[in-house]
C-alpha cells in the first residue's frame, strides 16, 4: 500500500464516523492489518471531534487483507451531543479570541479557557476510564483527565487552523499536547 491509500482510507473512515455509519468498505485501499493498527489510533482516539466512536472491528480476507470495518459508537452520546460538543467550542471562541489574535495569542487564550473552564476528574480511577477522557466531557461538561484536556485544547486549535499534534508517554500513562508557532513545536 502507499501513503495516499492510507490516506485515502483514513479520509473515507474518518467521513463514515462522522456520518455515524455502522460500516465503512475498504476493499478498495488494499489494506493490512498492521496498516490498521497504524491508522486506527491517527483516525479515532487522536481525532477529538469523534469523541462517540468507542472501538472497530474489521474483516480480513483469508490473504489478509482487510474487506470492511464496523464501528461501535457510545450510547451515551448522540447527534445532539456533537451539537453541543460543537456550541462549546463556538463558546470558547466567542469568550477569548478577538480579531487579529496572533497564533500566540490565539493558542495562550485558549488554553487559558480550558484551565479556568475544566475541572481534573479526581474520580478517574473509579469511573470506568472511557467517561472522562475526551474532549466531550472536557468542553461541554468540564471535567477530565489528561487525556481530556489534550483533546479538548486540540479540537480548539483545529479550529484556530493552529497546528497540533500528542506527546504521549506510556511510562508517566500521560498525553499532552504540542503546538506549532511560528514554526517551531512546543509542549503544552
């Protein structure tokens, strides 16, 4: 496969979560199942405004390569959470960013938003993980954990058209965020 198949694939998987379809054909991308595991976390878990996407299951043919993909959705949330989810955002922006904002500017507003806006979820361990780590949780009902905020404070860069990416460290079990001014990246 190339990267513009997976691309490709990772565009077409990422329209069909947002569209909330229950299955994707990707017989078309001659995909494997490495280049599924390499695309999954990109397209699902990294991309905080498809905080309702749960889990996937894909199907291989018996020379292993993958046919099509389901998707399991929260049900605790719906189209009417990603209104909400998308109000905040416009919240947020309408609270802290002004016209000719710099990027600086922009970024530091709004994490400064988030800080004054979120609460950390003391009761991480004792809710079950999934409730409090995305950016649902973080910006509609302001609590999370780390994870919350990272994707909270990524999903109102995207919006900025300010670059961002996730440092994640699995021996501190912790997500932060970089973010790209001026051309360099720094850790937020």
């Amino acid at each position: 496969e190339t990267d513009e198949q997976l691309k490709n694939a990772w565009n077409s998987m990422t329209t069909a979560m947002t569209n909330w379809e229950a299955e994707i054909d990707l017989s078309g991308y001659n995909l494997t199942a490495e280049d599924m595991k390499r695309i999954w976390p990109d397209v699902a878990q990294d991309n905080p405004d498809l905080f309702y996407v749960l889990n996937y299951t894909y199907f291989t043919t018996p020379d292993g390569i993958v046919q099509k993909c389901q998707f399991t959705y929260n049900t605790q949330y719906n189209q009417n959470s990603v209104a909400e989810y998308n109000a905040a955002i416009d919240k947020a922006f309408a609270e802290v960013i002004g016209n000719n904002m710099t990027d600086e500017q922009k970024a530091t507003a709004l994490h400064d938003y988030l800080v004054q806006h979120m609460v950390y979820d003391q009761n991480a361990n004792n809710n079950l993980g999934i409730e409090k780590r995305n950016a649902y949780e973080a910006l509609v009902n302001g609590i999370g954990v780390c994870q919350g905020y990272t994707l909270a404070y990524a999903a109102l860069l995207n919006r900025a058209g300010i670059e961002v990416d996730y440092c994640k460290s699995r021996s501190m079990n912790h997500i932060w965020n970089y973010v790209k001014l001026d051309g360099n990246w720094y850790h937020a």
